[in-house]
C-alpha cells in the first residue's frame, strides 16, 4: 500500500460519516498488520508533557511522543491523569480509561511499539517549504 491510499484511509476512518458514532479511541490499520492510535479531543491528553496531538482529521488526532520516551511513561501519565480527578467530564475521564486500558492490553500481549516519523518546522523563518516543493526547487 502507498503512502497516499495510507494517508486516505486513514483519513476515512478517522472521519465517520455520524459523528454521534465516532469512537473516542480508535486503531486505523495503514499497512497490512500494522494500525496506529486515533483518538478525539481531550484537554486532559494535552497535558501529558512531551506529548503531542496530531490532528490527521477534524476532531481525530495521532498520538506522537518525543524519541527516548517509553511507553511505560506514557501509559503511568494517563494513570496520574485519571488519579489526579482533574476532569469531572464523563468524556474525558472515559476517553483517559478507554486509552489506558488499551495500551495495557496492547503491552501486556506484546503488540505495542514505537516507530519515528518525521515532522517538518513550518514556522521556521526563510523558505515556503510548500511552494519550494509545488515548484520543484530545493528547500
């Protein structure tokens, strides 16, 4: 599967046509075998320090941690989070357990990893890196 059928599925999934049954957490499978975590807004998440909300599609964002994060951490902050009773919203604290209970299941059977992406600083000063590349220069 291309990068560009990939990115359309995911787009897809992301987005359900009744946004009454769009799914708090969700696995968008981009490759034979291989899914990533989708899930609908949360202040709380945002909290989670080094963590980063990726929105791939209105409302649907991507989990992304900074490099030499462990899952571990990033599963023991949502347990502060949920601890912590910092949100009385039943959405929050249900998309907090929903989150939690799957990464625990995913680690506990060996099917949780990690894997890099690469993300570009659009804010930097000089080029506009969208018109360099529409234009085939170098960026």
């Amino acid at each position: 599967m291309d990068r560009a059928r990939a990115i359309v599925k995911l787009t897809d999934a992301a987005m359900p046509l009744d946004s009454r049954a769009q799914k708090k957490i969700d696995i968008v499978e981009v490759a034979p075998g291989l899914g990533i975590i989708i899930v609908g807004p949360s202040r709380l998440l945002q909290k989670v320090q080094g963590l980063r909300l990726v929105e791939v599609a209105p409302m649907r964002f991507l989990l992304t941690i900074p490099p030499g994060t462990s899952v571990d951490s990033f599963e023991l902050a949502i347990m502060d989070l949920l601890e912590d009773g910092e949100s009385k919203e039943d959405w929050e604290i249900s998309t907090l357990t929903q989150l939690r209970d799957l990464i625990r299941a995913l680690r506990r059977e060996g099917k949780l990893m990690k894997a890099e992406m690469l993300f570009i600083d659009t804010r930097a000063p000089g080029h506009n890196i969208r018109q360099a590349i529409s234009a085939g220069t170098r960026v």
